[in-house]
C-alpha cells in the first residue's frame, strides 16, 4: 500500500516535470532554441495567480485562467520583444539570452519584498480532505495534477491534431523552410510556439503551487525538465511526457529504496546514461533493441 | 582564413591583456590592495574563462557545467593542502582532476555533440554539486572547507599583491599555452570541426577524439581556475560553484568575445566589474525601492540581454 502511495506521488510530481519538458520540447522543435526561462515562467505563472487572488481578490478560477493568459501573452511578446533577433546565430546566443530573460524575471519577483520574504500557498479547491479508497489514502492535490495533466494533454493533441494552425506548427518544427514554401508564417509559428510554452509552464507553476509553496526558487523544479526532455528524445512531444512521468516515478522509489541524496541525482544520471545508450531517447533505444 | 595571420592578429591583443594586468599590478603595488585582489579575480576568471572559449570558441561545442569542473579542481585542492600537501604540488592534481572531470561530463554526448553536450555537462554538474553537499566525511557538506592560504616553499601568498601575481603567472602560462595549442594540429581539428564537421572528418579528422580532447583542455583550465579560486576566497562551499557559475563564464567568455583568446581577459574584467557597478547605482538609489538581491539580478540579467542583443561578438572582435 505504502509503495502504490508513493508511486501515485510519482506520477504527480513526474507530470510536472512531464508538463515542463513539454513546454521545453515545443520551444525546442519550432525554433531550435534551449529555453533556460521555462522555470521562471512556471514561477511568474504562480505568483500572478497569486497576485490577482489574493492582491486583487478575484476568484481563483479566474485568477488562474488570467495567469495562463498573461504569461501566454508574455511568451509571445518575449518572443516578438527579444528572442526573434537571435535567430540565425549560434544555439548558445539564444540559450543566455533566455537565461538573462529569466535572470529579469526572478530578479524583479525578488525585488517585491511581499513576493520574496514569505512562503504562499494558492487557495485551490482542493487540498483540505485526502482521498481514502480501502487502506489507499491519496493527497487530492496530486490526483487534480494528474487529472489536469491529462486534459492539457489531451487538448494538446486535439489542438496538434484536428486545427490548421496546429498542423502548421507541425510542419514547421517539421522542416521551416518546405513550411515556408507552403505559406506558412514561420515567425508567427515561433510565436505561437513560445506563447504556448509559457501558457504550458504556467500551467504546470499552477499545479505545482498545492504541491510545494509559492515561492521564488520553485522555478528549480524546471531543471528535471531537461533530463525528461532528453529521455523522450528531445524532439517528441508525448516522450516528453511520459519521460517525465518516468522520472518522477523513478525518483520517487529511488527515495523509497536508496539512501537519502541519491534521489535528487537519479534524473541525472539517467539523463547520463540515457545519452550513452540511447542517444535518441527511450522510445527509439526500445525499439532499436526490439528488432 | 590563414591560420598564422589570425594567430598573430589574436595574440597582440591577448598580450595586450596580460600587459594591462601587469601594468595594473605594478600600479597597484603602489595603491589600494583592493585593486590587486581584483586583478587577482579577474585573472582567475580569466583561466577558466579560456577554458570556455576553446569549447565554445574554438571547437564550436556548449559547456552547461563548467562550474562543476571548477568545484572538482578547487575540491582536490583543498581536500589535499588540508592533507598536508604543499599548494604546488596538489595543484597539478587539481589539474588532472577538472581535465577527467571534463572527459568525463563529455562523454555521454562525444557522438552526438552541439546541444547534447550542454545537456551532459549540466547533468554532470549537477551530480557533482550534489556529491559534494552528502559526500560530508570529505567535503564537510554545505559546511564547506577553509582553504590553506597558497604558498611555495618559504613564501606565502597573504598578501593581495602575491595573490595577484600568482594568478597573473598562471593566466599568462594558460594563455601561452591555448596559444600554441590553438596553431597546432589539434587546435586546427577543433577549428576544423567548428567550421564543418563533415568536411573535416572527410580530411581525416576524428570528430570524436577532437570534441574529447577540447573538453578535456577545457577541464584542465577548470581545475586550474577552481583551486586559485579556492586559494583567493578561502573558503569552499558546494552552492559557490553551482549553475549560477557556469552561466556567468558562458556570459564572460561571450562578452569577452569567443572566437579570440584575449576574449578571457576582456570578458573576465567585465564579468568582475559589472556586479561591483550595479551595486554602486544600487547604493545611490533611494532607500526601500526594492529589494537589494533582485535589483542585482534584474540588472545583470538587463546587461546580459543588451550586450548578447547588440554585441554577439563580444568586445574582443569578430570572427573573420
């Protein structure tokens, strides 16, 4: 019982990590940019729900929905703003330049004393009365992640699946030049790209804030999304997702089963090796070793 | 491009450099000690800013960790003055050790290359900072370790002149060295490798090797950089070489310029100054404006972007 409750646990914190590396790998694919702001976002995301709750006293239902607006708008303004002018130079220009982005970003929620000297916690509806099924007791907060992981993922597909501008996205991170060829906008699809990874990391800071508090240094959590992003492949959206779901997994009966410390390098590690065996992520490594 | 014409071009200012912080130090000798700490800083910066601009500038590779490798090099050296070791004999140790820790961090991506190396190296560094912080009947976890004061023989270097001039020493050795190595066969692979990989594998160039060999440079230079920094601070602790510093060198050798040597001097100078500068304005604004530790990120980060935007090539110049 207690190892079905710490792997629910898991599954929870893995879809955090799963929601970040999806927001890291639509980023990457559309615009071959490695994004070190996705953790600031998923903070700034946290604290603008909070803000507009508890500051401005608007329901959480909408303070949330307005804070995945507002960073949506603010990944496309970044991207409009700043990150269009590194394209064509080197991988790195782009990378520091979110870095410093990001730096900006956690510098001016640093600089608000009410922002920084305190833990918050975001009033959502559910994390009063854990869920009791038999002997099973779960923490509503985590089954409300994973429910809410599964509908953004399912949106996602829909979105990618059945809408033109999904299919232009598509074709974009495809190859951008045929894309252009066929009259797409590719700088509209690097909008829309950065818009969505902000909107997504905002999301996953929304769920994330139940689990941990509101506070500046819950962005580090963006860091597990690289090691995700690398087991899935780096450029599959559902890999991402269910690497990270891995992760979180594999981190959570590592503190189960090994001494304490080894868990928080487990991510790593894998990512090391992962690389050495599988160079292109677990899901072609599995079917390389198939056939 | 001819590889002796841009050789010659680059070394002028790279001994230009060297000459500012000898004339600085010579100034110095005379004024604030505080100025002779500095140069001893930005000269320590300035090694392990090197080792950046060969992965980066050189080979065309990304580093994500370098701050992990200069955590190893400051680790064994003062784990092993702490020992008893005399400074300049651990110091070659501490060398070796960023150098496998470099070939190391690289070796899961040497197939693949470009960003999955940013992304072992960032692995890498973070494991190591962790080690560090559990490792404690070594490392004394978050603790950290005072560091024996850097000494040859009689001499020891307490004051901030000697500090200076160590590091000058081992900055101009660092720089000689990258100097030569860049004119020779394995730097011309890494340019090589840098320009087109295909092409130069089609001249019998092992891709592989070359990308193991700069990391490892690259680590050694680490090393050296992290057991001086360790001597200068006095002090070790895991969070002081956590991704904050491997970012800052990225940012010093991009300042700096990263296609020239001289690059490290130059960006290491800003990367020193800058938050010195921004905590000068921040003395002069009014009381209470906002919170002291975020004033200095945010405008750190505003002069990252300005100068990544406006300058890609940094101050040292450009590529052709």
């Amino acid at each position: 019982m207690a190892f079905i409750q710490v792997l629910i646990s898991g599954i929870a914190v893995g879809c955090i990590y799963g929601l970040v590396a999806l927001s890291f790998v639509l980023i990457y694919k559309a615009t071959e940019t490695i994004s070190f702001m996705q953790g600031e976002l998923l903070m700034l995301g946290a604290f603008t729900a909070l803000a507009l709750n508890a500051g401005a006293g608007w329901p959480i239902g909408w303070a949330a929905l307005a804070a995945v607006a507002l960073m949506t708008l603010l990944g496309a303004t970044l991207e409009r703003g700043v990150l269009r002018r590194a394209i064509g130079q080197p991988h790195l220009t782009a990378l520091l330049l979110t870095f410093g982005l990001g730096m900006i970003l956690r510098g001016a929620v640093t600089a608000v004393p009410a922002a920084s000297q305190t833990l918050h916690r975001l009033p959502l509806p559910f994390s009063e009365q854990p869920l009791v099924l038999g002997a099973l007791v779960i923490a509503t907060e985590h089954v409300a992640v994973i429910v809410a992981t599964l509908l953004l993922a399912g949106l996602l597909t829909l979105f990618f699946q059945y809408t033109r501008t999904g299919l232009a996205l598509r074709a974009c991170s495809e190859d951008a030049r045929i894309a252009a060829l066929m009259g797409i906008s590719v700088p509209a699809m690097h909008t829309l790209a950065w818009a969505l990874g902000a909107g997504l990391a905002a999301c996953a800071g929304l769920l994330l804030a139940p689990v941990t508090f509101v506070q500046v240094n819950m962005g580090l959590i963006a860091l597990k999304a690289f090691p995700a992003a690398v087991l899935g492949g780096m450029t599959s959206l559902p890999g991402a997702l269910l690497a990270g779901v891995f992760l979180g997994v594999a981190e959570a009966v590592a503190g189960l089963v090994l001494p304490e410390g080894v868990k928080d390098v487990v991510p790593y590690l894998l990512l090391m090796v992962a690389l050495l065996l599988f160079p292109g992520g677990l899901a072609s490594g599995l079917r390389r070793l198939r056939s | 491009m001819s590889v002796a014409t841009t050789g010659a071009r680059t070394l002028t200012p790279a001994l230009a450099g060297v000459l500012v912080a000898v004339a600085a130090l010579a100034m110095g000798a005379f004024g604030s000690a505080h100025l002779l700490g500095q140069v001893a800083f930005v000269a320590t910066y300035a090694i392990a800013g090197l080792g950046v601009i060969l992965i980066v500038g050189q080979c065309g590779q990304i580093s994500l960790g370098q701050g992990g490798l200069l955590a190893i090099g400051a680790y064994v050296q003062t784990v092993l003055c702490l020992r008893g070791w005399p400074p300049l004999a651990a110091l070659p140790l501490a060398l070796a050790a960023g150098a496998a820790g470099g070939w190391l961090a690289s070796l899961p991506a040497r197939r693949l290359g470009g960003l999955y190396f940013g992304m072992s190296t960032l692995a890498f560094a973070l494991i190591i900072e962790e080690v560090l912080v559990r490792w404690e009947t070594v490392t004394r976890g978050s603790a950290g370790l005072t560091v024996p004061t850097f000494g040859v023989g009689e001499w020891s270097a307490t004051s901030a002149g000697g500090q200076a001039l160590v590091s000058v020493i081992a900055l101009a050795a660092a720089l000689w060295c990258c100097w030569r190595l860049r004119k020779s066969r394995v730097g011309r692979a890494w340019q090589a490798v840098r320009d087109d990989e295909w092409a130069a594998s089609a001249c019998g160039i092992e891709v592989m090797t070359a990308k193991t060999q700069v990391f490892v440079v690259g680590g050694a230079l680490s090393g050296l950089a992290g057991a001086l920094y360790a001597h200068w601070i006095g002090f070790v602790s895991p969070e002081q070489f956590g991704l904050q510093l491997s970012f800052e060198l990225l940012i010093l050798a991009f300042m700096g310029g990263v296609y020239a040597l001289s690059g490290a001097i130059w960006g290491a100078i800003v990367i020193v100054a800058v938050p010195q500068l921004i905590s000068l304005i921040r003395d002069h604004l009014p009381a209470g404006v906002a919170n002291a530790a975020g004033f200095d990120a945010m405008a750190l980060g505003v002069v990252i972007v300005v100068v990544i935007l406006f300058r890609p090539e940094g101050i040292a110049g450009r590529r052709r």
